[in-house]
C-alpha cells in the first residue's frame, strides 16, 4: 500500500455495514466517516480492536481498519474510504 497518497482525497467510498466477522471487501479503509453520533468498534489489519467512544457526527477518523464490528458500534451511517 502506498502511504505517500494517504493525504490525497479518497476516490472510492461504500457504505459500512458493521460486521462481527466479516471483514471489508476491498480490504483496508483509509478513513471512516461517521454520520450518525456513537461508539465505533474499528478492527486493524493486525487484528487490534478498538472503541472510538462518543464519535460526533460528521467526524472522519483517519484510521486504516479492516472491519467495523457490530457488537459495540453504535454510530450510524459508517462511510468507508479508499485511496
């Protein structure tokens, strides 16, 4: 993966359906936007899972994930971004 267009725009985008075990199709995200206010369960491509706590509405949360798990996601309307 190129890191070096990582501050480039994303060009590609789908909506995140939160999954316990079913990872990303397209693979790694760039971004996640978050439309609907919650807690988002993001999962890295190590594995690493972790809970953004009280995401605000219309936050980006520049992070690579893989997945976005359903058990403690509570935020809505997840966009997923790629380079």
């Amino acid at each position: 993966m190129n890191m070096s267009n990582y501050s480039d725009p994303a060009s590609r985008y789908f909506s995140v359906t939160p999954h316990d075990s079913n990872n990303f199709t397209e693979g790694e995200v760039r971004a996640l936007y978050v439309g609907g206010a919650g807690d988002l369960a993001a999962v890295s491509a190590a594995g690493d899972t972790v809970t953004f706590s009280a995401v605000a509405a219309g936050s980006v949360l520049p992070i690579r994930a893989v997945r976005v798990n359903s058990t403690n996601t509570t935020a809505t309307n997840i966009v997923g971004l790629y380079a």
